[in-house]
C-alpha cells in the first residue's frame, strides 16, 4: 500500500511539473513575439519608409472660374433741366433710337418771355451804345481843332462809349443764355441704344423743382456692345494683361459658350473684396445677352518657367509655414515653399530646392525634420513630368 501510494505522488508531481514547464515554454514564445512586434513598430516609427519623387522644372496651364456681371457699354439716365411740362413723347420702353434723335419735348411758356424780353434788352443797349458812340465821334472830329475839346473830356466819352459796347455784349449773353434753355426742352438721345426706363406721361411736371426731380424721364442702354465685369482675387493677379481671352457662360443659355478679349484692368486692388477689376467687351451681335445677366467666366492664369513641379501629396500645409521633404544623406529635410498654380495633381512651388532633388511624395508633419528615412522597395523613385496640364477652379 505504501509503495502504491508513493507511486502515484511521483506521477501526479511529474504531471505538475511537466505542465508548468510547458505553460512557461508557451508563454514565453508569446510575450517574444509581442516584443518583436513592439520593436518592429518602434523602428516603422523612427525610421520611417517612404517613396520618393524628383523635382522638375515646367509650366502648368491653369485657369479659374469667377462669378462676372454683363453691364451695358454705355447707360445713362436722361432729366430734364428746367421746369416745364411734358408736351410730346416720342418713343416709350423697349424702342430703338439714335444718336441726336428727338424723344419728348417740354413746354416753358415762361422761357419765351424771358427769350423776347432779352432780346429787347440787347436792342436797348445798342442804342445806348449809338448815342454814346455818336458823341464820342463828334468830339473826336472837334478835338482836331486845338483848343476846342479838353483831352479830359475825349476821354471820358471814348469811356462811355466802350462801357456801352460791353453792355451790349452782356445783353447778347444773356439772350444766348435763355435760347440755350429753349434747347432743354428738347430731349434727344446722346447715342444709338435702347429705352428701358420711362417714369414720365404727358403734362408731367418736371424738372429741378417738380416733385419728382430725383427720378429720370428715360434710361437708356447700349445693348450692342456689353462689358462683362469681373473681380480677380489677389493671389491669381500676376501676369494678367488686355490679349488674355477669356471665356464664358450664362445660366440662362445652357449649352452656349461665348468669348471676350480683356480690354480693361484696373491696375489696383479693392480695399473691400482685395481683389482686381477686370472689364471685358461683349458685341451682342445676336441679342441672345442682357445687361445684368451673371456669368460664370473662365479666366486663364499665366505660365511661368521659373517653377517647381510637385505632386500635391508632396507639399505639407501647417499651421506655421509651408514646406516639402528633401531627403539628404537619408536624412528628412523640411525645405520652406510657397504655392504656384495648381493643375490636376501637380503644383508649383518656390523656394530653395534644385531641379533633381529628390523629395518624399506624400509627406506627413510626421516625418520630422533630421529623421533618418528608409526608401520604399520597388518603384523608389519617380519623376513629375513637366506636362502643360489644365484645371478650373472656382472661387465664388
């Protein structure tokens, strides 16, 4: 019985024994495991592994789309000014007229009095001016005889005379002033275009005294040749000049594309919307276009051969600055950019780097500046072709 009994302590200890080895044995293969996994991650992290694309010279065709406005070349409101009434009108809104040609006249009886009473006035003082010339030719003619005529008095009727030629002008003057204001009583077109505004009937008062001297009697509009107007936002203004071509379409015409030539620039930014005034000349020879209509105009930017051609992925925007990743030695690199043109996944940037530096394609604020890199297997290197490229983007 003793012996049986020590046989089965020996065998339950060994079976004790044999699984405690063996769940350290276990154990320990995993915990080695999750510590090379700890090691591998750490060293993905001080040594990172990325793929690397060279920097090329070239330009980029690029272009964008602003909001613009149709106005008419020519638009100005027509008022009347002196006080009368509305006798005729000639043309109402919507018609065509000319330049020079009548479109309403205004009655003043009161200006024909004023017309014939300076009229009578200059009558007046030719008389005047006879007599005191008269006299003045007398005294001459007696002053040829020494003695006769004081050179006092010759010369004050030679005054007299002189003061009533100047008041005969005067007279003149103020006839020409009120047949000038008969002429305001006529109301012509200063050029060919379109009525689009009338706020006037007959027998209206008008004129700088009537109740309704702020409101125009007629707009009119030129509507054959139209200005498409456009604000450039600061950053794209470089390089724009009067032979650009833009082109552009109205929401209300889909399908139609039209074209303008840059006639106008501003030549300085508003202090509002930072931003350069454009003006462009539309012939509307087809009336399809109207003042006022908005637009969406395609602009194109300038090219410039002094830029870098990156991929988008390669430049890192911060809070702080700008910068791409040069890989130096196998070393990082952060190298200070500024933005260029943007043009499907290209950009161009400036700053200090050469033309075959080689930088990381997509960089990370991760990979700090000094890491040491590890180049990617396969395709390590790839190189951006300087291709002229064409985007649109819109700024509203």
């Amino acid at each position: 019985m003793n012996i049986q009994k020590n046989k089965l302590i020996i065998v339950v200890t060994a079976l004790v024994i044999g699984t405690a080895l063996f769940s350290s044995c276990g154990e320990s293969k995993k915990d080695k495991e999750d510590q090379d996994l700890t090691v591998q991650q750490e060293n993905a992290l001080d040594t990172p592994t990325v793929n690397l694309v060279t920097v090329n010279k070239g330009k980029l065709t690029s272009n964008i789309t602003v909001p613009g406005e149709l106005q008419a070349y020519q638009q100005t409101d027509l008022y009347a000014k002196v006080n009368s009434y509305v006798k005729t009108l000639l043309v109402d809104i919507g018609s065509q007229v000319h330049q020079g040609q009548l479109l309403a006249t205004l009655e003043a009886p009161e200006l024909n009095s004023q017309l014939e009473e300076a009229k009578s006035r200059i009558q007046q003082a030719k008389a005047v001016y006879f007599a005191s010339k008269a006299t003045f030719d007398r005294l001459y003619s007696t002053s040829k005889t020494p003695g006769t005529v004081s050179e006092n008095d010759l010369e004050q009727a030679q005054a007299k005379k002189s003061s009533d030629s100047a008041s005969v002008e005067a007279a003149k003057s103020s006839y020409q002033s009120f047949a000038a204001n008969l002429a305001y009583l006529q109301i012509r077109a200063p050029f060919d275009g379109v009525i689009t505004l009338r706020n006037v009937n007959l027998g209206a008062y008008v004129g700088p005294g009537g109740a309704a001297s702020n409101q125009a009697l007629f707009r009119l509009e030129d509507h054959n040749r139209l200005r498409l107007v456009i604000s450039v936002p600061e950053n794209f203004t470089g390089g724009l000049n009067n032979q650009d071509e833009v082109s552009f379409s109205i929401r209300e015409l889909p399908g139609e594309k039209f074209t303008a030539k840059v006639v106008r620039l501003a030549g300085a930014l508003d202090n509002t919307l930072r931003s350069e005034r454009l003006e462009m000349d539309v012939y509307n020879t087809s009336k399809k276009l109207l003042p006022n209509m908005y637009a969406d105009v395609n602009v194109p930017l300038a090219q410039k051969d002094s830029a870098f051609i990156v991929p988008k992925t390669a430049v890192v925007t911060s809070t702080e600055k700008v910068f791409v990743i040069r890989i130096t030695n196998g070393k990082a690199e952060w190298v200070n950019v500024q933005k260029g043109l943007e043009s499907g996944d290209n950009i161009e940037v400036y700053g200090k780097i050469n033309a075959g530096d080689q930088i990381v394609k997509a960089a990370t604020e991760e990979i700090r500046d000094g890491l040491t890199i590890k180049i990617g297997s396969g395709d390590q290197t790839e190189s951006v072709k300087p291709e002229k490229a064409d985007t649109s983007k819109t700024k509203k």
